[in-house]
C-alpha cells in the first residue's frame, strides 16, 4: 500500500466517522423532541429526559 492509498483510506474513515456522528445527533435530538415535544403527555415531559 502507498502512502497516497493510505491518506485515501484515512480520509474516507474520517468521513464515514463525521457522518456516523452528523447522524447519531441528529437522531438522539429528534427522540428528544418526540419524547418532549408538544404533542407528549404531561408526565412525559416531566420526566428526567425532558429536563
């Protein structure tokens, strides 16, 4: 493997990394918002998740 393949694959992890994170967020702050959001129950958004 040269050194340009693996500035090739570093980058691609990297990528591929910032997507996972891009998404993970994306995804945890959209449950939030179900789980708190206007149209949850009362004693859901008194819940420890919603404070």
């Amino acid at each position: 493997m040269t050194r340009r393949d693996s500035l090739v694959t570093g980058a691609v992890l990297l990528i591929c990394a910032g997507i996972l994170v891009l998404f993970t967020d994306v995804d945890g702050k959209a449950v939030r918002w179900l789980t708190c959001g206007p149209l949850a129950r009362q004693v859901e958004r008194d819940s420890e998740l919603c404070r």
